[in-house]
C-alpha cells in the first residue's frame, strides 16, 4: 500500500513539475501559423487566432482569443465565425485512473455565426460538412445488425457549460426568409449522467417577414442517463415576450411550466403540473404515457382551462370579438376534460365545457388523424342561439318589393365539402331556440362516411307536437339530395309567430314533406326539386282575409251598391283543411284542397312555382246552408254557390281575384231551374244558356270587384 501511495505521489509531482516547465518553456502562440496553414489547406479558409494559451495539470486545457473564420468563397469578405475567448479544459487524473472524461468547464464568449444560403441553394457552410455515406442494401441471407449495447465506462463529465452573448445570423434567400439570433446566453453546473444539474437559457430571437420580435427565457432542473435513456427536466419554467406585426394583437406573453420525466427503458412518459398560460387563458394538464419502448404509445390525463372572458381574449389577440344580437353573451367560458390518445386515436372524454349559461358534456374522437375521422357524443342543456347571432341592424332585411325573386340562389353551396369528411356522432339539447323557435329534446344524429352518403336527422318536441326530419346528401360533382320532414300535431299559429313574425295560419294539424333534388346550388335544388307534400289542419283560420267579406263586398259591388265596411276579424275561419301535392321540377301541383268552416265548404286547384317563387291557385268556396258563422246571415241568398277565387303572383305580393258575376249567375240558374222543376227545368235552363248566355254577357259586362 505505502508503494502504491509513493507511485501515485510521485506521478503528481511529475505532472505538477511538467505543468510548471511548459508554462515556462513552452510558447502555444508559435503554433498559430501553423494552425492556420492547416486549416487553410484542410478546407481552404483562413482562421485567424489571437491569444493562444494552454495549461497541462491538473487540467490539460486551452483558452483561445479573438479567433476568426473566413467565409466561403463566393460569399462575401465578413468572417463567417468569430469567437471573442473561447476555453475549454479537462482534468488530469479522472482521465487516466477511470477513464472518465472529466472536463472542467466549456466557456465561449462573443460568438458571431453568420449563416447564409443563396438562391441557387449554395450556402457558406457546404464545403465544411461532409456527405453521409448511404446505407449499404442489405445482402440476400445477410442477418440484420443487432441493436447497439448499452456501454458501461466512458463517462462524460463536464464542470458547467458558460456560453455569453452569442448572436447567429441566418439569411435564406432561396426562401426569402431571415432569422437573426442574438444576446444568447447558456448556463449549467455541473453535466453528468444521472446527476440533476442547473440548466437556464435565455435569448432574443427576430423574424424578419413576417416581423416579430421575442424575447425567450427558460430554466429547469435537468437530468440524463444516456446508458439508462433517462431524461428528466423539473421544475421547468419558459416564457416567450412576443412583439411585431405577425403577432397576435401586437404583443404577446406566453408562459409554460411544468415537469417533465421519460424512461426509455421502461417506456413511460409523464408530465406534472403542466400549465400555459396566453392571452387571458390558463390551461393546465398532466399527463402519463407507457409503451414507448414500442411502436406506439398510449397518453391519457386531465386538461383544464380555468374560467375566462372570451371578449377579453380576442382583445388580447387582437381579434375583433364576434358582433352578437346579445352583448352579454361571450363573457366566460370554462372547460375541463381528460385525453386519451394511443396511435391513430385521440379522445377527449368527460368532457364539461361551459359558456355562459349553456354547458355541454360528453366525449369525442379522433379515430384516424388526418382522414377526419371524427366521432361524437355530446349534450348541451339549453342554448338561446339567437343570442349569438349577429344584430339584426349588420344582417338587414330588405325592404319589401326591391328583392328579386330567385336573388342570391346561384350562390355555390359547400355542399361537395361534405365529401372528405367522416363523422358519427349524437347531440342532444334540452332546450334550443333558433331563429326564434323553441324546441326542446332535440337530438341530431350525424352519419357522414368519406366518399359515401351522408345522413343527418334531427328530431324534437316543439309547440305541442313533435319533429322528425332526415337528409340524405349523396357524394359526387352534382351532389344529390333527399329530405323528409314530418310535424305531427304542431299548434300552427305560434310556430309561425315565432318563425316568421306573424301567424299566417293557426290551428293544430300534421305536415308532411317527402321530396330529392341534385345540385350545387339554391338555383339548381330548386329546378331539380321533386316529391310530394301533404297538410291536415283542425280548427284554425286563415289570416289576412276574410272571406265572407270579400264575397259580400263584391256582391255590393256588383249589384251597384256602397259595400259596407266590416269590423270583423281579417281571417277566415275553418274546421278542418287539409291537401296534398306533387312537385315536378320545382313546380307544385295540388288539386284537392279540401276545407270546412261554419260558413263554407272550400276546394281548391293550381300550382305553386318554387323556381320563380310564383303561385297561381284558384280557391273554390261554397256558401253552406246555415245561419251562423261568418256572415251567414248576409250570404244566405249565396246559398250552395260557388265562388271562384284566383289567388295569383309572386310570393311577396300576392294578389286576390273573385268572379262573383260567375257565382249570381250560377244563383240565377238554380232559382230558375227549381221554378221549373226537375228535368225539364234544367233542359230550358241549359238551353237558354246556349242561346243567350254568352251574348248577355258580351252586352253587359259584371263589374270588377
């Protein structure tokens, strides 16, 4: 023992005497010539070296001072590198009694790198990297490379690593981009595997187009174990101050943190108190993965997002907060969640995202990324949807009589987007109010597969009734389209009320749609429209005319009496009503209008254009026999006539024609027929018509109501 302790006593001494006689004897900075002529002849650039100093125990080291690189040739006389002092060294005897690469501390101060690749694609940096060897094809029997061992011995060690005030500079122009690092500053204690050590970073960074400016400064408590593939990095914290045109809002603070650990050994990853924080917004997460040592890997955690005002958040970027009909809504929003990602899958489950007074709960997921396909299963409570609308004052209506029939329906509709997408899912909503309806238990079921039919049907409840509607979009250059819709029971009048601002019809009946259509427009829908349509309705009214008042108006009018005004309601009164239609290329036909009222019996025949939004229908009612009801009294010598009524023009304007002059004949022609009696009398009676009907009606024309 005492001779080992003399040896290795002895070879201090040795070492410390060498170290003191070089410093004496030795001169480095002799040796820069030939340094230069190396490097000029290796790579033929010229490096220029200041100050050279070296040390030999106990750490064999260099310090080097205001060295310089030239630039390649071509690309202009600024030096591509220059480094103010740069020093490096590595102890003695841990190098040689355990072969561990023990190196005192990295320094490197004023470093200047200027980059530059040129349009051809050339860049000053080519001519020092050297192509990798491509791989060599397998042989036929040729057993492949087994997996690299882990290797035991051969440590590195490092004392700190001290980098100040580095600035590199790169300008791309084959892309016409240019980035410019500056003010880079990195410390650590001391690097060694398995051994946490101090890691703190900081640096500006500019982006010339689009322009931005940051400012990036993090720092963490590090460790790694190459041998065991271990990485750890606690306590992390990493800000971004962003500034410039290309960033949201002008100016920007982002904020991260966190704990990060991975095993490659094991195969397991995990996040710890993760949180980012932007614009207004608080997100927190964590996280733990396994299987990593695979193919694939599976991550699952919760995610949060801590209650925040919307409109202050798209202040805060910049952004123009969306106009609503509602200038309380968009004022907190929340969310919390858990993910659940494995490959080819992403889920978030438990999903609770409240805005406002709405919350919406369930899960979705990403089936295959990139494919859109997308599945779903929500519910949301209630949400007033018109709130969120924009204000009717920036969505105008235009004024009556200066929109054109068919205006905007050549608009191309998205409908071939649909095409690309994959989705199946449910959404439920307790209660829904949309353009002013009320609906409650809506469920909208969506079925769509790439490249195949999409189908959507939605059902609720609403004014007393219930909905079902289905549509069907076919995939193809000309998209094909059916749609079914069915309203049982519904109270008519406060459905259209509330849909339309005024109650049309009223009463309690059932509507029935069954149509298909092809196109890529409104336009082209419309042409291409066929199917049939069918409506029963109880005890309502039509508003907007009286009927009986028309009819007895014009029978003042044209027995040449003042017709007398009627303080009666503006609407006619029925019992049942109900018809059915066919629609040919965006033409209804219906002849089987059939009505009942206390007054009258109403049928009806004609067609309704949907192209041109036209209608031209001839309504024909017939007073009954009774005395009540809506002027029965008043129109009982009308009694059992039919009264023609045209019913003509555009959707917005419609007009109202009665042939009353038709209807007295006809009252005529009975009294004369029961004067005569039976047969006989309706032989005189058909007669007479023949002979003079036409040419009493040429002389003495009825006059217009």
């Amino acid at each position: 023992m005492k001779i080992f302790l003399w040896i290795v006593g002895s070879l201090l001494a040795a070492l410390v005497l060498l170290s003191l006689a070089v410093s004496l004897l030795f001169d480095a900075n002799s040796f820069r010539a030939r340094i230069s002529a190396e490097v000029d002849s290796s790579i033929h650039r010229q490096l220029t070296i200041g100050d050279i100093h070296v040390s030999l125990f106990p750490t064999l080291g260099a310090r080097v001072k205001d060295a310089k690189l030239s630039n390649a040739a071509g690309f202009g006389e600024e030096p591509m590198a220059e480094v103010g002092e740069a020093e490096v060294g590595i102890r003695i005897l841990p190098l040689l009694l355990h072969r561990r690469a023990d190196i005192s501390s990295i320094t490197l101060k004023d470093l200047k790198l200027n980059l530059l690749k040129q349009a051809d694609g050339k860049s000053n940096w080519d001519d020092l990297t050297s192509p990798e060897k491509p791989a060599q094809p397998q042989q036929p029997g040729q057993k492949p490379s087994p997996p690299p061992q882990k290797q035991g011995g051969g440590e590195l060690h490092i004392g700190g690593i001290d980098i100040d005030n580095a600035n590199i500079g790169y300008v791309d122009q084959q892309a016409k981009k240019s980035y410019a690092l500056s003010k880079f500053k990195l410390k650590t204690g001391t690097v060694g595997p398995g051994k946490p050590f101090d890691f703190k970073l900081a640096f500006s960074a500019v982006l010339a187009d689009p322009a931005v400016n940051a400012d990036v400064e993090a720092s963490t408590k590090f460790m790694f174990d190459e041998t065991n593939r271990l990485f750890d990095a606690q306590d992390l914290e990493a800000s971004v101050a962003a500034t410039g045109n290309a960033v949201p809002g002008g100016k920007q603070n982002l904020k991260l943190s966190g704990s990060v650990h991975f095993d490659g050994d094991k195969g397991t990853f995990k996040l710890a108190d993760g949180k980012l924080s932007l614009a207004n917004i608080v997100a927190a997460i964590t996280l733990d993965g396994s299987g990593f040592d695979g193919d694939g890997g599976h991550v699952t955690g919760p995610l949060s997002i801590a209650a925040f005002n919307p409109r202050e958040t798209f202040k805060s970027l910049g952004i123009e907060a969306p106009a609503t009909a509602d200038s309380a809504v968009l004022q907190q929003a929340s969310l919390n969640a858990t993910i659940d990602a494995v490959k080819g899958n992403a889920r978030i489950n438990n999903l609770i995202l409240k805005l406002d007074q709405s919350t919406l709960t369930g899960s979705a997921g990403l089936v295959s990324p990139g494919s859109n396909g997308i599945q779903f299963a929500f519910k949301l409570d209630q949400i007033d949807v018109d709130r969120y609308m924009a204000p009717a004052s920036r969505n105008p209506v235009a004024p009556k009589g200066t929109s054109k029939p068919g205006e905007g329906d050549n608009t191309p509709l998205p409908l071939n987007k649909l095409d690309g997408i994959t989705a199946n899912g449910t959404l439920d909503i307790g209660k829904l109010k949309l353009k002013n309806l009320n609906l409650a238990n809506a469920q909208l079921k969506v079925a769509m597969a790439k490249g195949a039919q999409k189908n959507i049907n939605l059902g609720a409840s609403l004014y007393g009734g219930s909905l079902a509607s289905a549509t069907r979009i076919g995939p193809g250059a000309r998209p094909a389209l059916a749609q079914t819709l069915k309203l049982a029971s519904i109270s008519a009048g406060p459905l259209l009320l509330d849909f339309m601002g005024k109650d049309y019809v009223s009463g309690n009946g059932n509507f029935a749609l069954d149509v298909t259509s092809a196109g890529n427009t409104v336009s082209e829908l419309k042409r291409a429209l066929n199917g049939n349509v069918s409506f029963a309705l109880q005890n309502g009214a039509v508003k907007g005319f009286n009927l009986a008042q028309i009819i007895r108006q014009a029978q003042a009018l044209y027995g040449g009496q003042q017709p007398e005004q009627s303080g009666s309601s503006q609407q006619t009164d029925f019992t049942t009503m109900s018809a059915s239609g066919k629609i040919s290329n965006g033409v209804l036909h219906s002849d089987d209008l059939n009505a009942a009222s206390p007054l009258l019996r109403l049928s009806g025949a004609g067609q309704v254009d949907l192209v041109n939004s036209t209608l031209d229908y001839t309504a024909r009612p017939t007073v009954v026999n009774t005395a009540t009801g809506q002027g029965g009294k008043e129109l009982a010598n009308l009694q059992g006539v039919v009264i023609p009524v045209r019913v003509s023009g555009p959707f917005s304007a419609p007009k109202y024609q009665i042939d009353v002059a038709a209807a007295l004949q006809q009252q005529a022609v009975q009294k004369l027929t029961q004067k005569l009696g039976g047969q006989k009398g309706n032989d005189i009676v058909n007669a007479l018509q023949g002979l003079f009907g036409k040419k009493k009606q040429e002389q003495q024309p009825a006059p217009k109501p």
